[in-house]
C-alpha cells in the first residue's frame, strides 16, 4: 500500500493532468518492466503543450523498448489513445512518446546522465515513484 504521503504529493501535484489514468496506467507498465528510477515531473504551469513528463529508465536498449511497448500496450488495453508521436525508436537510446497532456521519456540509463532532463526542469515540482509503490498508484 503506498504510504499517505506519497499519495498526497502525487495528487497535490497532478490534480491538473486530464490524463492521470494513463500516467498511472504508464507508470504500471513501466514497474512491469522493471523501469529505474520513475519521477513524474509536473510541467502544466510552464510548458504549454503538456502537463507532465513520466521520465524512466532502462539498462540497456533491448530494455527500454520492452518499456516502450509494455507502456503502449497497457495503454491501449485500457482502451487509451495511442501515442500522437513516437521519436527514438530507431535505437531506442531516448525514446519519447507524446500522449498530448502528458509526455513519456524512456531512456537507456548512460543517455539519461548525460543529458539530466530532470536537472533542465529543475524548479519543477517532480515525483519519484518508488518502484515497489508503482503498481499501487491511485
């Protein structure tokens, strides 16, 4: 069971996002798959084309594309949209998956230091998802 803090940060933080059933559905898929180091990252009041970014990571390439189909999978079982654009899956480095309100970013763990995308959004309020409370989002 997540713990009442968590759960409060995580609904303070995204009451705004139209699209929290398929983040929460995307962060299951993610925990399935063994993702690391899960943070939702709360963008709404500054970026205009989306609410949040869900950034993860994965070991190697063979990983994050098993991330990246797990997510689309679980996504359009729960009767979701499909994604409007998927950039970097030619080698699955840094995958990015537009869902429109919200922005999936699968990265393979050396691409992910190197660029810190977290550092760049910084001032924004982020959510780490301990991976053995991911599956138990509500």
């Amino acid at each position: 069971m997540m713990g009442a803090k968590l759960e409060n940060n995580i609904e303070s933080s995204l009451d705004e996002i139209l699209a929290w059933e398929w983040v929460k559905t995307a962060i299951g898929a993610i925990e399935e798959k063994l993702g690391i180091d899960t943070v939702v990252v709360d963008v709404g009041d500054v970026f205009v084309l989306s609410e949040a970014f869900l950034i993860t990571s994965g070991r190697t390439s063979r990983q994050v594309k098993a991330i990246v189909e797990g997510i689309e999978d679980a996504i359009k079982k729960s009767e979701g949209p499909p994604p409007i654009r998927v950039e970097g899956d030619d080698d699955y480095k840094w995958v990015l998956m537009d869902y429109g309100d919200f922005l999936v970013h699968v990265f393979e763990t050396k691409e992910r230091s190197y660029y810190q995308l977290e550092r760049l959004w910084g001032d924004r309020p982020v959510i780490a998802i301990p991976s053995d409370q991911a599956l138990n989002v509500s």
